[in-house]
C-alpha cells in the first residue's frame, strides 16, 4: 500500500475494507514516506529522496522508526482489526524475519541507514499466518548486529513475494496505489499500460515518462516478476480485480 493513501483518508478506509472483504489470506506492506516527511520538516530537518529513496542519516532513522513502526503501523493495524481481521504489525526486526544489510557508500551518494535485503525467515512468518493472522509490514529492517535500517517498503513486498515463490508457494505482489497502473503520459490515464516489460520502463524511465517513486516500486516489481511471482499495479479500490488479473499494469519478466 503506498504511503500516499494514508494522506486521504477516504482512499486508505477503502483498502481496509477491500482486504477485510478478501477471501484469501494476505501479507500488508506499507509506506509512509510522507507522513515521515512532515515529521521531519517539523522538526526543522530537510528530507533528502533520490529516485524515491529516502538518505537515512541518524536523526533521520529515528523519525522512520518512530512514524512507520509507531505512528502509521499500529493505526492501521487497529483499523484491520476494527473491520474484523486479526492483524499483526511487524517490522523485519520482529523474530529477525526480514535480515537486511547497510547499503554500502558509493561514488555518488551515501543513503546512510538504509538496508538492503538479504534474506526472508519464511517459516517464522508462518507461525504467524497458521494461526489466521494476517502481519502488516511496515519499512524498517535490522542488520546482524541489530541495527535498525530504514528499508524501501516497496523492497519488503517484493522481497517477501520472492521469498515464498522460492519456497514454493504460489505468490502474487499487487502495489496498490491512487493511479489505475502504470502510466506513459501523467497528463492522461488513458495512456494506462496493460503490460509493462522491463525493456519498454527502461525506454519510459530514459524518456522520463516514468520517473520519481515509480521507478523504485516498478524495479522492484521486475525483479519480483523475474522469480515468477504475479505483479500488478493499480488503484486502491480495485484490489479484488487487480488479485483476478482484471485490472492495472501486469509486469512482464
């Protein structure tokens, strides 16, 4: 779920109520890059994103754990179980399930405390699941040493999606968003892709048809598509046509 459904409330109820009508077990993953912003602006620091990814210096990392994990993850965990779903919020910190690594400084820029998954503890996730709780991710991971990592939540589904279709599971990824999928022109929802490869969002992404936070959900969702997992992206009240292959932007490995 992105993060900017929680800034409207009408959209963000809407997918509440979409996942609480599912006939299906689910995993939430969910943002709140904005939410994270306007704390830190309030605070007086100036938030720094490159093609959608937060720069995470330790102030910075205080204010992602405190909103994702404290603020936006209970609020939406209590509105689940207010509709009827017994939901658990997690962060990959939680029985260690999502185990991340300190991005390394490069040339160009050092993101500070961001992670970058290693691996996913599948059956840790599951002793949740088999008991009918559905966990609700929110983005923050830790390293080995237990240093908490502020980590793309786009990154969390995906690295979550794979980790079950390794392991033999059937899996799907669905981004849901205010967009009805991936747009060629933000002037014109008409120009809606029904399928997206990774040749043509190179060429969209070089055009600059494709840009900002997009370009970090739909790499993300490549690499996703490339292990065999369903990836779709679309709008937030359309869940349920979206899990049908009805609806949005399927990516194409």
């Amino acid at each position: 779920m992105g993060g900017s459904l929680l800034d409207h409330p009408d959209q963000y109820a809407e997918v509440l109520d979409q996942l609480a009508g599912l006939k299906r077990s689910f995993i939430l993953v969910h943002g709140g890059g904005n939410k994270a912003s306007e704390l830190s602006e309030s605070l007086g620091i100036k938030p720094t994103l490159i093609d959608g990814r937060r720069v995470t210096d330790a102030q910075t990392l205080d204010i992602a754990v405190m909103t994702y994990s404290g603020l936006v993850n209970t609020r939406i965990v209590a509105d689940l179980n207010s509709k009827g779903v017994q939901a658990m919020g997690l962060t990959g910190a939680d029985l260690h399930c999502i185990r991340s690594t300190k991005r390394p400084m490069t040339e160009r820029v050092d993101f500070g405390y961001v992670g970058d998954i290693q691996s996913v503890d599948i059956p840790s996730i599951e002793e949740i699941r088999v008991k009918g709780w559905s966990p609700v991710f929110c983005a923050i991971t830790m390293d080995d040493t237990g240093q908490l990592l502020n980590t793309n939540a786009d990154a969390i589904a995906s690295g979550l999606a794979v980790a079950y279709a390794t392991q033999g599971h059937s899996s799907s990824l669905i981004y849901v968003f205010d967009q009805l999928g991936v747009y060629t022109d933000s002037e014109s929802p008409t120009s809606t892709l029904s399928e997206l490869t990774h040749e043509q969002f190179l060429k969209y992404q070089s055009t600059n048809a494709i840009h900002h936070g997009m370009i970090a959900k739909l790499e993300e969702g490549f690499k996703a598509a490339s292990e065999g997992v369903h990836v779709r992206l679309g709008r937030y009240d359309e869940l349920e046509a979206l899990l049908n292959a009805q609806k949005g932007t399927q990516l194409v490995a």
